[in-house]
C-alpha cells in the first residue's frame, strides 16, 4: 500500500464544518433567588448579560431563557441560559409549584427536537436545538446538609439533565468547613441515588484531569465581575473589610476547575450525553408511549412498517369492537325506550277504562235518578188529576146546595 490518498484531511473537513455551522450550548442555572447565577455566568463567560434580579414572590417557578451569539476567535456560539425565576420561595411546597415546572421546561425542549425529528419535511442542520446541556445545581453554602427541595429537584433532573452541582457563594464558608460540607454533599448524593454529571473518562487525553476533577464535586465557586488590583494586576474579585477573594484563584475558590471542566474540556461530552442518553430515553419512553416497539411476540424484531401496519390493524379492530358496542347499545337503548313507551300506554289505558267505568257508572246512576223522576212525575200527575176531579165534584155539589137554600127561601 503506497501513495497518499488524502482522507486524512477528514478530520479538518469536519472542524471546517462545524466551525462554519456554529456550535450551541444550553445551561439551565437552578437555584434560590439570589443565590449569583447571575454573576457566575456573567464572571464565566466574561460578558454582562443583562439580568434582573427576582422577586422573592412569585406563585411558582418560572423559567426564563434568553439566547445570546458569543464570538471567540473565529468559533461562533450560541449560547442559551435559562434560569428558574422564583424558585425555592414558594410557601406551598407541593412540586407542582416548585420544580414540576423544571421538568417540564426540559420535556418540552425534548419533545420539540422529537417532532422536528418526527416531520417528512426535517430541517435539523438549522434547527435551534434548544436542549439543556447542563443544568448547574446552586447549593447555599450552609455547611450544614442538603435541602429536601434539593434533594428532590436533582433527583427527579437526573435522568433529564447532566447535573453539575456548585456550592454558591463560596467565600461564605471557610476551607475546612468548605471540605467536610463537600464530603456530606456527596455522601448525601450517593446514598438518596442522585445521578451527578462525570466528567468523561474515557478518552486518555482527557482522562486523567476528569478522573481528579470528579473528585473535587461539587465545585465551590465565588462570580464577580468586578476588577481588583492584586499585586500589579487587576483581577476579578469580591473584595471584603478583611481582605480579597480572587475568583480565578485556585487558592480561594473552584471558580477555574469549573469553567475548565464546563468549557474547555467537557462541552462537547456534554452535547452528547443530553443526545446519546437523555434525549434518547426520552425519545425511547414517548415512542414506547405512543405503541412503537423494537420487539415483537416472542422477541421477534419488529420494523416501523411492520409495528405500524399492526397498530392499524388494532386501531380497525378496536374501531370495529367500538362500532358494534355502540350499536348493541343503541339497541338496548331503543328496547329500554319501547319498553317505557309501552308501559305508559298501558297506564294510560288503564286510566281511560277506569273512567271509561267511572262514567258508566255515573251514567246509570243518572239514568236510575231519572227513571225515579219520571216515576215521581207519573205520580204526581195521577195524584193532581185525582184531586182537581175531586175538586170539580166538591165545587158542583156546593153549587146545587146553594140553589135549594134559595129556592127555599123564596
Ligand atoms: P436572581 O436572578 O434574582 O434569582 O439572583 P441570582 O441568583 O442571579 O443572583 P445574583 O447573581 O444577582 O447575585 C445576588 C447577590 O449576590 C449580588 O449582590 C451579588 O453580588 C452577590 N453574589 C453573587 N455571587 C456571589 C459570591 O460568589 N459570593 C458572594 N458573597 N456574593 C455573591
Ligand atoms: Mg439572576
């Protein structure tokens, strides 16, 4: 084998690419109001982002993203931040209020790429990927133990999102206490089985500074964006009665680990892994969800076409089972309106023969009172005869008494 082909420029065609596409990169910041996720993205990425502070009363959390175009050289990113605005200060602790809102705001990411994914017509080469890569964890530098509301929240994003935990606002808590409260974290981590994002070690490169990394979790971190002159330099630090905190020093704080790991190192780790793992079991579970499987009675592989004519074939018949159900129901409903129907006009019959009855009764009755009338009439009749001829016979015997008592007389 001999003379240069040339395909070893494919790794420079690719970086040519990718650089002329641009990159994206999503982080969620999840934490109390206040608690400087503001200023540690803003101190991150070297840039003021213009942010308001919160209130401390809202009802429920809210997540607000806003996108930004960063330039570094010649390499374009977009970067998006999402923060939960309100979150930790609802009175009402039901997750409905306090991290369901998470959860969804990531669903919702996932299952935007889904559909485009899922349309005949795909546009994923400029498709604004809105997926969280990462989502940094602020814990408050109590030195005591995690909060329920955070055990909680990263437990339900860990299989959602790579999480990387911080503990805020670092230069609260002094160095020793700062190493026992990382020890307790972790443990706590590990024993309620909440998933944190490792840093990758699996390509040797790389390997040995994740390997140490992982075990500085979770950073404690300090954001500022304000200059301090150290020595002959201004430097970015948080300036006290007592003295300077320097953000970039490792001395003082994890400040650099973190933005070596998130940055330098990890970004693209982080891409993949929102892709490979969480992205996928999404896409896996709302598949499943929605009928398609890989698999088929008796482990059988089962393609799309083939899962997809068997789902038709299921919908026809449960279509068929829904048609007849419908129909004897129908039936049922008709002989329970006939036989209703029925017994109506049997009452109604009844009740037209009882007063079919009642009047014949009535009317004999009435027939019986006129026949004694008429009867009575009779006999009066006969008895006024009787008397008006009893009468005449009275009146002409008076009348001829009268003419012999005046024959007399005379
Ligand atoms: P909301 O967006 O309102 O929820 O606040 P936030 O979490 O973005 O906090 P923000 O960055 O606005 O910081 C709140 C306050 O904390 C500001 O006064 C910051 O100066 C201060 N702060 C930020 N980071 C640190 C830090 O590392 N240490 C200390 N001591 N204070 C900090
Ligand atoms: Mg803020």
């Amino acid at each position: 084998m001999s003379g240069h082909v040339g395909f070893e420029s494919l790794p420079d065609q690719l970086v040519n690419r990718s650089i002329q596409q641009g990159f994206c990169f999503n982080i969620l910041c999840v934490g109390e109001t206040g608690i400087g996720k503001s200023t540690l993205i803003d101190t991150l990425f070297n840039t003021n982002f213009e942010d308001h502070e919160s209130s401390h009363f809202y009802p429920h959390v809210r997540l607000k993203a806003q996108t930004y175009e960063l330039h570094e050289s010649n390499v374009r990113l977009k970067l998006t931040i999402v923060n939960t605005v309100g979150f930790g200060d609802q009175i009402n602790k039901e997750e409905r209020y306090v991290y369901q809102p998470v959860v969804d705001y990531i669903d919702a990411q996932f299952e935007a790429y889904l559909q485009e994914e899922l349309k005949i017509k795909r546009s994923l080469f400029n498709y604004h990927d809105s997926r969280i890569h990462v989502c940094l964890y602020f814990i408050s530098p109590t030195g005591h133990s995690l909060k329920t509301l955070d055990l909680l929240t990263m437990k339900t994003l860990d299989s959602k999102v790579n999480i990387i935990p911080v503990i805020a606002k670092a230069d609260a808590i002094s160095k020793a206490e700062l190493q026992k409260f990382k020890i307790k974290l972790m443990s706590e981590l590990v024993s309620n089985g909440v998933q944190i994002y490792q840093f990758p070690t699996d390509d040797e490169t790389i390997a040995k500074i994740n390997a140490s990394m992982n075990g500085h979790l979770p950073f404690a971190v300090v954001g500022s964006m304000d200059e301090v002159k150290v020595g002959n330099k201004m430097v970015k630090a948080r300036q006290y009665p007592w003295g300077v905190v320097q953000v970039e020093n490792e001395n003082h704080c994890d400040f650099v680990k973190l933005r070596e790991m998130l940055i330098c190192t990890n970004m693209e780790d982080l891409r993949e892994q929102t892709h490979t793992r969480h992205y996928e079991l999404y896409r896996r579970c709302k598949l499943e969800e929605m009928g398609f499987t890989d698999v088929g009675p008796e482990n059988k592989p089962l393609s799309l076409q083939e899962t997809y004519e068997a789902k038709r074939h299921e919908f026809y018949g449960e279509r068929q089972r829904k048609e007849e159900e419908m129909k004897q129901m129908f039936v049922q409903r008709v002989k329970e309106k006939e036989a209703i129907l029925k017994e109506a006009e049997r009452e109604l019959q009844a009740k037209f023969e009882h007063l079919k009855r009642v009047h014949q009764e009535e009317r004999m009755k009435l027939e019986e009172k006129r026949r004694l009338l008429e009867e009575e009439i009779i006999t009066f009749s006969k008895k006024k005869a009787t008397s008006e001829i009893y009468q005449n016979q009275s009146y002409m015997a008076s009348g001829s008494n009268l003419k012999k008592d005046k024959d007399r007389k005379k």
